[in-house]
C-alpha cells in the first residue's frame, strides 16, 4: 500500500521529495486510519457516508458504545486487520487524541497516536 506523505505540522499532503513523498507498508496504514478518523460523518463531499459523527461521541468518551463505534470504523479500513486495543484521551487543553494498536498486513502489533 502506498499513501502520500503528511506534514506533521499542517497534516497537508507533502510533495516535490520523489519517493520520500510516499509512505509505505505500516507508515502508509497508520496514515490512511489517522486521516480517516479525522473525518466528521457527512462532512467529505465526495462519499458522504464516510466520518464518524465527533459531536455525539465525545459526549460518550469512555463509554462501550464509543469504543465500539471508533473499533468498527478503523477495522473497516484498508489494511487493518484487528483492533487490539484502542486508548481514548482528553488532555487538560481539551485535545482528543486515540493511542491505536492494531493488527494490519504487515504487523501484528503496530501502534500509533492520532490527535484530533
């Protein structure tokens, strides 16, 4: 799988670096998650089926059902085998963020952070 790169800073696509401008395998799985969770439901004009609804789940940010909804999501997505486990935080500054470990095609164990 390849997924184009993204700035840490802007989380806008990255270009002009050849194939540095390319995650692969693992990199290319956690990016592809990351970007999908940054989606609100409705809110992509291309397929507005895609996004989990945000606003009703952080009103439900340790409860079963919004652990449920976010595992399902990221278990849909292209690569991701298994959830093994997902950390949900909210800092002091109010920021959202998911600790993932997840089973994909090319790791049993891959872990990765996405802030919200």
């Amino acid at each position: 799988m390849k997924f184009r790169n993204l700035d840490p800073k802007t989380l806008d696509w990255t270009f002009g670096k050849g194939r540095q401008s390319f995650a692969t395998d693992n990199q290319a799985i956690g990016l592809n998650v990351a970007t999908s969770l940054r989606f609100f439901s409705g809110e992509c004009f291309i397929n507005r089926l895609i996004g989990l609804p945000w606003f009703q789940l952080l009103g439900l940010v340790n409860s079963p059902e919004a652990y449920y909804m976010i595992k399902s999501y990221i278990e849909a997505q292209f690569g991701v085998l298994k959830v093994n486990q997902i950390k949900l935080n909210v800092s002091e500054d109010r920021l959202f963020s998911l600790d993932l470990d997840i089973t994909t095609l090319y790791d049993m164990n891959f872990q990765t952070t996405v802030v919200l």
